[in-house]
C-alpha cells in the first residue's frame, strides 16, 4: 500500500536541500555557468541579484532602497537578500539550488547561516582576471543601471576587499571549487561538468534515505 511504502521514508520537504554557492566577480561568468548546470544537472538557480532586481520592479517597500545599493555597487543588508532567498527555497519543489552571487561578504556569510541554519554543501568560485570581467560587464546590454565603467570598479573593489574573504573562508573549509574562467563558455562548463557529476552520483546514493548535510559536506571529484 501507499502507507507501507512510505513507511521509513523522509517526506522530499523534510530532507535539507542541496545547497550551491556560486561566486566570483562581477563579469566571471556565474549567471551564464548556472544556466549549463540547470540545463544538465537539474538545479534551480536562484541569483540573488535577479532576486534584488525583482524587489525593485515590482515596487516592494525596500525597492527604492535596494535601487540605491546596486546602483553605487554596494551591498544590501543581510536580512533582506536572505529573506528573498529563504522564501525562494521555501516556495521550490526542487532541493538542489545554486544561489547565485550570496554571499557577498562574511557578514552575508553569518546571517544566512544563522537564518537558515545550514551551511552550502559546496562553494564554486569562477577565478577571472579582472580586465577580463571589466570587458564582458561593459559588453552585457542587459540594459543594468551598474554596469557601467564607475559602478564596475566599485564593484570590483568590493569584491576584492568583501568577497575575497568568504571565497577564503570556504577554502579552508574544504568545501570551495575553483575553476578558471577564461576561454570560451563551453571549455568552462568543461572544468564545472565534473564537480556535479559527482554532486549526482552521491545525491541518488542519498536518495532514499536520510539527506543529513553532514554526510554530503566533503567529497572528492575524480
Ligand atoms: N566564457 C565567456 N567568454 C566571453 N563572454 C562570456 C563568457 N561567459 C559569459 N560571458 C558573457 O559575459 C557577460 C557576463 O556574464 P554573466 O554570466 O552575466 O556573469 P556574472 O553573472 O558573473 O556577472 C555576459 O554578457 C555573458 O554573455
Ligand atoms: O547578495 C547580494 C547580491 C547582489 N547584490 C547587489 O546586486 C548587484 C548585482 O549583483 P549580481 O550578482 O546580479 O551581479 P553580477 O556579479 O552577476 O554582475 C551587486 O553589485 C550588489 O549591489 C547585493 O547587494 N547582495
Ligand atoms: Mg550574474
């Protein structure tokens, strides 16, 4: 019967999710990489960013405010951006996310893991030279009130001084895959194919059982 089946077993809502941070400057090419790894390996991408950018156009209360940050290239309080993204995996079927540009800093870092209770399973970091970015950001036209020269070396600034420090925190962890983003867009998904292979396999040997994130922290790439 349907009850002995799912006797022992744990409810999908009830496993902790799958959890990918994706990092790296502004221009490295995170947005365009998770789109690969939705298409082939089944994630829900949530970029905070797109998250931020929504907040504005659908005239939330802290849209003006939100408006603002980005377009000085500065960071948004904690507490908003980890909101929009709790209420994003909260409203998901799915439990394997990549969250796209979070944490930005190791205050970022620390409210996610205190409103969220959990840490990612793994941290991709797209390593990219910095006029390499500057060229892709000025050639985006996605039409975004920060990329622009200005806000573009604010935000690299950032970057190196807020985010640097969360790539470094999680490779002491054991938990961060660099990958070289240079070359064309399909000789990077080369390097990040993989990582979610593995991610995969182990994910299906979990299946069935308890999904605790202790068991999926570390793992080895072959
Ligand atoms: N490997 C690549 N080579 C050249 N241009 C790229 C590459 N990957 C992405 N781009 C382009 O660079 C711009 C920034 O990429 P995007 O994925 O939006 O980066 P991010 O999300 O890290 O800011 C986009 O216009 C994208 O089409
Ligand atoms: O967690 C986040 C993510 C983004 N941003 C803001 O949103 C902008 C654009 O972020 P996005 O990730 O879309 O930019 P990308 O790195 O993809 O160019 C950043 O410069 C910040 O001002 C933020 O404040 N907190
Ligand atoms: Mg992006």
């Amino acid at each position: 019967s349907v009850l002995n089946q799912e006797k022992g077993r744990i409810p999908k809502k009830e496993k902790p999710p799958f959890i990918t941070f994706v990092l790296g400057g502004p221009g490295s090419g995170k947005g365009t990489q998770c789109a690969k790894i939705v298409e082939n390996f089944g994630f829900t991408h949530l970029s905070a960013g797109d998250l931020l950018r929504n907040e504005i156009s659908s005239n939330s209360e802290n849209g003006a405010m939100i408006l603002d940050t980005i377009r000085e290239g500065k960071i948004v309080p904690s507490n908003v951006t980890v909101k929009l993204i709790q209420r994003a995996i909260e409203s998901s079927d799915n439990d394997k996310f990549l969250i796209d540009g979070f944490p930005r800093t190791e205050e970022n870092r620390r409210t996610y893991e205190r409103i969220i209770g959990a840490e990612p399973n793994i941290v991709l970091f797209f390593d990219c030279p910095e006029d390499e970015m500057v060229k892709r950001v000025l050639s985006r036209n996605q039409g975004r009130v920060d990329d622009n020269k200005d806000t573009v070396r604010k935000r690299l600034e950032v970057f190196t001084s807020l985010n640097l420090p969360v790539i470094n925190y999680y490779s002491q962890k054991g938990k961060l895959y660099k990958i070289r983003a240079v070359g064309t867009e399909d000789e990077i998904f080369e390097q990040v194919r993989p990582i979610f292979a593995a991610v995969e396999s182990l994910l299906k040997l979990y299946d069935d059982s308890t999904r605790s994130n202790k068991d999926l922290l570390i793992f080895k790439v072959p």
